[in-house]
C-alpha cells in the first residue's frame, strides 16, 4: 500500500512523484498585424504541456512494481476517451496556486535512461489549461431514456425492445445520482432541487433529484463545510461514492475482508482499472461506495458475489447473494471493460461462450447484470447459487431472501421464466436482463419496489463537463 504524500501531484486519478522539467503555461492572446496596426488574434486554446516521471516512489518497498502499475494506469487512461473528455483535475503540493482542470489529448510515453530494468518513464502530454476552480465550474450532461418505449433498447447491447414495463406504476421521476458534498446546484442557470443521500464516513455517498430529459447541463460548487481545504475541495468531491473497477491479483478467497481493506482496497493488493484491462484473464471487482460485485470464478459454485455495505463494525460490505455467470471448471473466462468512468462501469465477462455483463452507476444500490444466450436454440441464464426464497410482488418484481438478507429484482420483460429447481430466469430468443436492489434487514416489501422499478425503466447516463461560473 503506497502512502499518498509520497507522490504529491496528482492528476485526475493518478498521482505522481514530481514534474518533469521547466513548467510553461501560455498567457493572453495572440496579436496579429495588419498593415501597420495590431490587433488580436483569433482566440484559441492555452496550452499547458506537461511532463510527469512515471515510475514508484523510492519510498515503496518496490518501487519497481509500482512503476509498472502506474505506466498500465497510464496507458488505460489515455486510451479512454470517454473519461478523458470530462478533464482531468491538475495540483501540486508545492505550487497550490496552479491547480488548474486539463484537457488532455495524445501522451508519449518514453525510456527514462533505466527503461523496463527499473520501471522508469517520461509521460510527455499535449494538454491545454482549461480553467482554474475559480473559472470553472464542475457539472453533468444528463441523457434520460425510457427503456419501456419503442426504440429505447433495454440492454447495453441494443438486442432487447420492450414495451412490458410500460404499465409499472412508478411514483417518481427518474432520477439522477450526482457526488455527495456539493451545493449551488444549479440547471441552466436555474436552482435545481436536490437531495442528499445516505452518509458513509460523515458524507453523503450522492446527491439525488428528480429530473426530466430536457435537463441538459447541471453544475455546482462543492460544500466548503464538509470540504474546507480549497486544494483538496475539487478532487475529493467526486471521489466519494464514485464507480471503480479493481484488477485483483489474488483469489477471493485468499482475502481476508477488513474494514480498512474495504474502504481502500489497494491494502488487499488490488490494482485500481482505468480503461482497458491488460489481460483479459483477470479477476475483477467493482464497487460505488454502496454496492460491490467480487468476481468468485468460473466453478459451479463460483460466479459474482453482490454485497451491500453496511456501518456496522466499523463499516463493511456484507454478502447478499452469489449469481453464477456461466460455469466452466477449468477456471478458463474472459472479461472486457466496455465502458469505464467515475459515473458508470460496463464490465463484459465471457463464460463457456456466453456472455454477461455488469452495469454499475453512481448512487446505485444493486448492479444491473444482462446475460446473453450461447446461441440460437439455447436459453439465455442467471442462476442464484444460494438457496433462497423467492416472492413475486409483481409482474416483471421479484424479493429475494437468504439468511437474514434480501434482495429486490426487476426484471426487463414478461418472459422471463423462473426455475424452482435450479433458482434461474431463463428466457429463449433474448437476453435476461435484471436490476437489482441490495437492501439491509428488515425484510422488505411490494412498498419498496418502486425504487427497483425507476432503476430498471429509467436509463439516466451522465457525462461530466466543465462549465463557465
């Protein structure tokens, strides 16, 4: 586990052991001649290039490794553009007054002297300052669809068209989920009502509001009572309660679970993803401050393992149920990262020749899993592995029960079929796609279904963006 002060300048979500070479920042504008006058320029981007030494600390027990894992961070994040479009948040302990939000564009990554004998790189990257905390401010792109109408697909893949859910009745609007700690809310410049959601560590996890589709950009400053340091204000507001994927080099079931260990995972060894996993053959995790899935394995008994997190003993994430993901005893799978930034993770994973997927957003109780048939002629599966009691409270709404925990699924269309004997939804010709809604004791009932049913009716996707203050 690396200590933060050993590597002061942080950038987005990488953090770095110092800067590289002479810092410049352009300033005004250009001015160009015309006969004998001068006049400004065309206005254009302020370029603020940027050199940072990627390799470990020489404080880490090894630094070596530590290089190694900071040039894949590297490498994941440049390549996703969909992160990259929001900006990336620069700062430096030394020079506080230089934080500034980038926009970054290509990266070259090259030999530092030592190379791969020592884990030793230069990251030069064409950047361009976009604005200091004081000029911008951070916001979302809100994008709202109604799964339940025609040519609003269902799942990430777009094979699922349904009308079923058209007749749920849903109390609320859909809504959306945006970081904890944060206020001025505003929506085109207009007040916008918000709400805060449940706290974990004295914070709330998210902030909550009805929305419409003709929302468009929303923005806010962040809670200078819960956030006083203005260094530290406009990073760590979005990091609590945002979504992350964890590369775990061990088994499961050779972690030991702390509440240290779940709170920051990199104590269990865990390697945080950026982008592109560099092995298909990993295992993952992925988890938003509320919810967490743990990758098992491909064995009868293995699958993903869905937890809540719970403030008991310190705070913990507390096992809920295990859903089996395809079965191969070989332990042979394949996982892909479809889509992967602070708001949403899209994890695809590969089983005996179907495919699943894991759906995670910010503010989310319960993943949302989508399973795809092997091929014509063949059902598609999502199978629990524990026993449990199921109550169907409604069409398409199921509850869930094991061992003090329960659960609420939403199902997308009438035809999925449960099996009694081997606890599965099946379905031919078509994906099982569920939502699910990881609750704590007391057992819950057909009153909280509604909030099962906004998730699985509702696509609410969010961009982060910068906006003028």
């Amino acid at each position: 586990m690396s200590d933060p002060t050993w590597y002061p300048v942080r950038f987005g979500p990488l953090r770095f052991a110092s800067l590289v070479g002479p810092e410049t920042e352009s300033l005004g504008d250009k001015l160009e001649a015309v006969g004998s006058a001068l006049v400004p320029g065309e206005r254009g981007a302020t370029s603020r290039p940027l050199t940072l030494p990627v390799r470990g600390s020489l404080r880490e027990v090894d630094d070596r490794a530590a290089g190694l894992r900071l040039r894949r961070q590297v490498r994941a994040l440049l390549g996703n553009r969909t992160w990259l479009s929001g900006g990336l948040y620069l700062e430096t302990g030394a020079d506080p007054e230089s934080r500034c939000w980038l926009a970054v564009g290509s990266g070259e990554l090259a030999g530092n002297g030592r190379g791969i004998t020592f884990a030793d790189w230069r990251l030069e990257l064409e950047a361009y300052r976009v604005g200091s905390p004081a000029e911008v401010c951070r916001g979302r792109r809100i994008v709202i669809a109604d799964r339940a109408q025609p040519g609003v697909a269902s799942d990430t893949r777009r094979t699922l068209y349904t009308t079923d859910r058209a007749g749920w009745d849903i109390d609320d609007a859909p809504r959306a989920y945006l970081p904890g700690s944060i206020s001025t809310v505003r929506q085109l410049n207009e007040p916008w009502t918000h709400y805060a959601g449940p706290s974990v560590d004295g914070r709330p996890l998210w902030t909550e509001g009805a929305e419409d589709a003709t929302a468009g950009g929303v923005s806010w400053s962040p809670d200078r009572s819960a956030l006083p340091s203005p260094v530290e204000r406009e990073p760590r507001v979005e990091e609590h309660g945002e979504v992350r994927a964890w590369w775990m080099p061990t088994p499961w079931s050779d972690v030991v679970p702390t509440a240290v260990g779940d709170r920051d995972p990199t104590v269990y060894g865990w390697e945080r993803l950026l982008g592109a996993a560099h092995d298909p053959g990993i295992r993952v995790a992925i988890d938003n401050g509320w919810c967490r899935l743990v990758w098992i394995g491909t064995g009868y008994n293995d699958g993903v393992q869905l937890e809540r997190w719970d403030d008991a003993d310190g705070g913990r994430y507390v096992p809920v149920i295990r859903l089996e993901l395809g079965a191969d005893p070989t332990g042979h799978s394949d996982m892909q990262v479809i889509e992967l930034t602070p708001e949403r993770a899209v994890i695809a994973r590969y089983v005996g020749g179907a495919e699943y997927r894991m759906i995670l957003q910010r503010g989310w109780p319960g993943p949302r899993i989508e399973a795809y048939p092997r091929g014509t002629g063949i059902a598609a599966r999502l199978a629990v592995l524990d026993a449990i009691t199921r109550t169907n409270l409604e069409p398409g709404v199921d509850r869930i029960e094991l061992g003090g925990e329960a659960a609420l699924v939403a199902l997308a269309t009438d035809d999925v079929d449960w099996g009694i004997s081997w606890n599965t939804w099946s379905v031919f010709g078509q994906p099982v796609v569920a939502q699910f809604d990881l609750h704590p004791p007391p057992v819950i009932g057909p009153a909280d279904a509604d909030d099962v049913k906004r998730l699985a009716r509702w696509d609410v996707q969010q961009q982060p963006i910068l906006m003028t203050r």
